[in-house]
C-alpha cells in the first residue's frame, strides 16, 4: 500500500502529465513521468524484498499484580536466503500507543532479541499485539504489512498487601472450631481414638494390641487436620464508592483472600452483583478467584441485603470490605455476627470528607465485630494489622464500652 508521501507523489506526477499535455510543456511532463516511475519502482522493490522472518514473542511473567514489572521478549529471525530489509516491528498493546521497533537488516541465519516493558500500574487484561510487521522502501512511499501471530495477554492481578491473617475463629461451624476435635475420618494425621473395624478398613490401622484385649479388632482413628474458612463480601455497587476507592477494595479483598490462603484456610469470594465462588479449594480455584478480582468492576444495580441473606449459616469466619455504605445496611452486616464464628468490617471512609456510617460501639463490644477504619490517606496493611493485634482489640472493645456505658448514664 502507498504511504502517504507516496499517496502524494503519485498525484503529484500523474497531475503534472496533465498539466504538462494541455499546457504543452515537456518539461512537466517528464517531471510527472519521473514520479510515476519512481513510485513503481518503489512498488516492486517492496514487493521483492519482502522477508522471511520467524518471530516469537513470549510474555514473562504472563500474570503480575499491580506494580509488578512485567515485558515482552521478541526473538527474530532471518529464516531467508539473502539479507533482509530493515523492518518496523508494531506490537499494540491494550490502553497505549503500542511498542514500536525498528529491526536492522540481518543476514541469513542471523537472529536478535528485543524487549519492552509493559503497564502494569492498574489491574486488568492488557491485549498484546497481533504483532505487524511493516517493511518500506528507502524513499517511504510504498508500505508492506504482514501479520504475525495472534494476541497474547497479561493478567494484571490486583495489587496484594502483606497483612496477618485473621485469628482462629471459634464456635457452631465445625470446620472453625478450635476448642474441640473435627469430624474424624479414616485417615487422619494426630492419634484421636480406637474404633470398631468396619470392612474396608486399611488393615495396617488395626491396633493389634488393643484389638487382642478387648476380643474384637480396633482401628487406630486419627484427628483431621483443622482447618478455617473465610468468606470476603465486596461491595461492588457504583453508588457506594469512586474509581480510587473501588481499586482500594478490590486490593483488600485479595490481600485478605491471599492472607488466609496461604494458612491454608478455605476462602470464598462473595460480591453485591451475585457472584459466588464458593469456597475455594485448589490453586486452580484461587487462580479463578484472584482473575475476577483482576477483571471486576462497578456495577449500577446489585443488592447488599440480597447478598447477606444468601451467605450460609456457619461459613466460618465474615470479612465484609465496603466504602461509603448507608447507616442501615452497615447494622444489618452487623447482625450477622451471630451467624459466623467472626466478623470483620473493613471500612474505607470517603475521600471528600463527608461523614459515613459507622458501626456501634454496642456491636464492637457485645457482639464481638472488629472494625478496620481506612482514610483517604492511609495504608489499608497498617491499619488492618493494627486492628487485628489482640491488644489493640482489647483497648477498642474498652473504649467502646466506656462510650457505652457514657451513654447509658446520659440517657438515664
């Protein structure tokens, strides 16, 4: 295809052999001829030079979070027979101008690698490429463009925070129980008890010196390994947040979900629009997991009180992360502590300083609900280990339950 001198050039000359035929002046006309050829010459000059080059492109590492560098190594190589042109080499790439190369002539066999960074400082799918290949003549009036390739992507993963883990929790969920035993299996880890033996047994299990004072055959029974479960509720609402403040929560939902994974609790993603992950229980799972909080966004309609009622009874422990949430349905999240073994608000307060709900100092106190308070201007990391030191939760519940009982005397 004509570049756009080229595009220039070849109206130029056809328009001066017409100017130059009906004015009868030779000179233009030769002039025109002059361009025409020039402009044909170019053309085959493209068309006979065209390279044979292998390229490959490979992205390291195809998965990053946010503010993790990650680039684009090309390999190129001169698969032809003779030398090969000089080639610009255009590789788009999702929400920029793309990457552009220029890759200097190369003798048969020769090879070369380049590489460029790639925008990881916001989460999401970055489409890279179908890479062009664009060759052109020493003039620049003739363009040939070749496609190699498909696209490839980049899952920038939300940005993840090194936070503690929540605490044990305790109560009716059998799986989040500390305080007694789990449900026993067949095979277990820690030495529990002896129990009858049922067929099917692994007869290495029996107890033979149990089995032979009591007349029957016992198996050894061993205690499961306990394990918690979490669930992270997003609020994922557009009238309850900004642009900042949602990419605020979407990287606290994964640095929970990545903090209790890696103490080997199950976690589960839940989020106001009526997605449900359930609890994951795999590194295929959390790879699926920690995707749609890559690609999750804002969404008009969704229901908070919907979502809540759906959350099954005993889940363990409740991490619900919100911003600017109306006062009544920050009670009712509330009332869910009697429901889980714990419950945990992570509250990010606006930026444009206007006064958001809060949870009662009743609820930090009586029913146990563990509040972390993020500013505009603060860490979310600090602020969530500073509230889930046990000291620290001591002093709050006293100081709420100062506020309490200050309260209670006014109004008496």
């Amino acid at each position: 295809m004509l570049t756009r001198p080229g595009l220039h050039v070849g109206l130029a000359g056809i328009a001066l052999i017409v100017a130059g035929r009906l004015l009868g002046v030779l000179e233009l006309v030769v002039l025109g001829v002059i361009a025409v050829i020039l402009l044909a010459v170019c053309l085959v000059t493209v068309l006979r030079s065209r390279p044979r080059l292998e390229l490959v492109r490979d992205v390291r590492p195809p998965r990053v979070h946010a503010g993790t560098p990650s680039r684009v190594e090309l390999a190129i190589r001169n698969r032809g027979q003779h030398r090969s042109p000089v080639v610009r080499l255009v590789d788009p790439v999702t929400g920029t101008g793309g990457a552009e190369l220029q890759v200097a002539p190369l003798e048969p066999g020769e090879s070369v690698t380049a590489a460029y960074r790639l925008p990881t400082d916001r989460r999401g799918i970055l489409t890279i490429g179908p890479l062009t290949m664009d060759v052109t003549d020493p003039f620049g009036l003739v363009r040939a463009t070749r496609v190699h390739g498909s696209a490839a992507e980049l899952t920038v993963l939300p940005k993840v925070d090194t936070i503690a883990p929540l605490a044990s929790t305790v109560g009716n969920d059998p799986l989040a129980g500390t305080d007694r035993p789990n449900a026993l299996g067949r095979i277990g880890e820690d030495f529990y008890a002896l129990r009858p033996y049922v067929v099917g047994d692994d007869l290495r299990r029996v107890h033979w010196l149990s089995s032979a004072r009591a007349g029957d055959l016992l198996v050894r029974q061993d205690e499961q390994p306990w394990q918690g479960r979490v669930t992270v509720l997003l609020d994922v609402r557009r009238t309850t947040t900004d642009a900042d403040t949602f990419e605020r929560l979407v990287s606290a939902a994964a640095s929970i979900v990545t903090a209790c994974w890696e103490r080997n609790d199950l976690v589960r993603l839940v989020t106001t629009d009526g997605t449900d992950t359930g609890f994951v229980a795999g590194n295929a799972q959390l790879d699926a997991l920690m995707e749609y909080l890559a690609v999750v966004r804002t969404v008009s309609a969704g229901s908070l009180r919907r979502s809540l009622g759906a959350l099954p009874t005993g889940g363990g422990a409740l991490v619900a992360v919100m911003a600017n949430v109306p006062q009544g349905e920050l009670d009712a999240v509330c009332s869910l502590r009697a429901r889980f073994g714990s419950l945990t608000v992570v509250h990010l307060q606006p930026s444009n300083g206007a006064r958001s709900a809060r949870v009662s100092p009743a609820a930090i106190v009586y029913a146990k609900v563990r509040v972390v308070p993020v500013g505009p201007d603060t860490s979310f990391a600090d602020e969530w280990n500073r509230a889930i030191r046990p000291g620290r939760r001591r002093a709050a519940r006293r100081t709420a339950g100062t506020a309490v009982g200050r309260a209670a005397a006014r109004s008496t």
